[in-house]
C-alpha cells in the first residue's frame, strides 16, 4: 500500500495508525470550519470576544475547509499540513493576544502536533525528509 511517489510502501499497521491519528484533527478542522459558514450564535460571540469582526467568520469557514481537504487529499497533503500548521499558529497567536488560559493556548498546539504526527506515520515522502533514526 503505497500513496502518491514514496519508494517504499508503509507497513499496513504504520498506515492505519497514521490514518487515525490524521483524522482526529481533521474531523475537529472540518466541524469547525463547518461551524463557521453556518456562524450559529456562540461561535459568533467566541470570535468577536477573540477581536475578529463577524465579517470574517465566514472566510475563516472557507480558508480552514480548503487547508483540511488539501491535507486529507494524499497527494497534496503535505501542502495542506503546512497550510494546517499556519492556520493553527494564527489560533495560537490570537489566544495569546487576548490573554487565554493554557488549554485554548495549547489546542491548537496539540492539533497541529496530531497533523503531523498522522502524515509522519503515513506518508513515506515525509519520514525520507525527517529521518528520526540513523541509517546505520
């Protein structure tokens, strides 16, 4: 089983715990992004205590769905990883502007933490460019 270019298919187990872990955030990402275009009343009021107009809630829906589908897309999921992890940096950013706990900090942390760590485990294109072992 082997997705896109890689040079050596990913153990079947390998590739399964990845696709977990990949759609764990990815069904949070779409959820959210989901919620935004539909902008039911708490997350209007979340976003506009976070500083943003209401304005922008509905481009936030469009731009956070399109970087999850690029991500969950095998081919192109790399890109939607480093789109994922700008878009999480943002939230990250944000919720130290306004003075957040650690949890609403740190969430996004774990999430792009979880993107990764899901794309590591299934994408042999990704562990060529991060070997975490010694070839010897």
């Amino acid at each position: 089983m082997t997705q896109g270019n890689q040079s050596a298919p990913v153990a079947k187990k390998q590739l399964w715990a990845g696709r977990i872990v990949s759609a764990l955030p990815a069904l949070f990402l779409l959820v959210d992004g989901g919620m935004k275009l539909v902008k039911p009343a708490p997350v209007v009021e979340a976003t506009v205590q976070l500083g943003y107009p209401e304005s922008v809630i509905f481009g936030l829906g469009i731009v956070l769905l399109a970087c999850t589908v690029v991500y969950l897309v095998p081919r192109t999921s790399i890109l939607g990883a480093i789109l994922l992890t700008g878009y999480l940096g943002g939230a990250v950013a944000t919720h130290v502007r306004v003075g957040d706990g650690l949890f609403p900090i740190f969430f996004p942390v774990i999430l792009g933490v979880l993107v990764w760590g899901g794309l590591f485990l299934r994408d042999n294109r990704l562990r060529a460019l991060l070997p975490w072992r010694s070839s010897a």
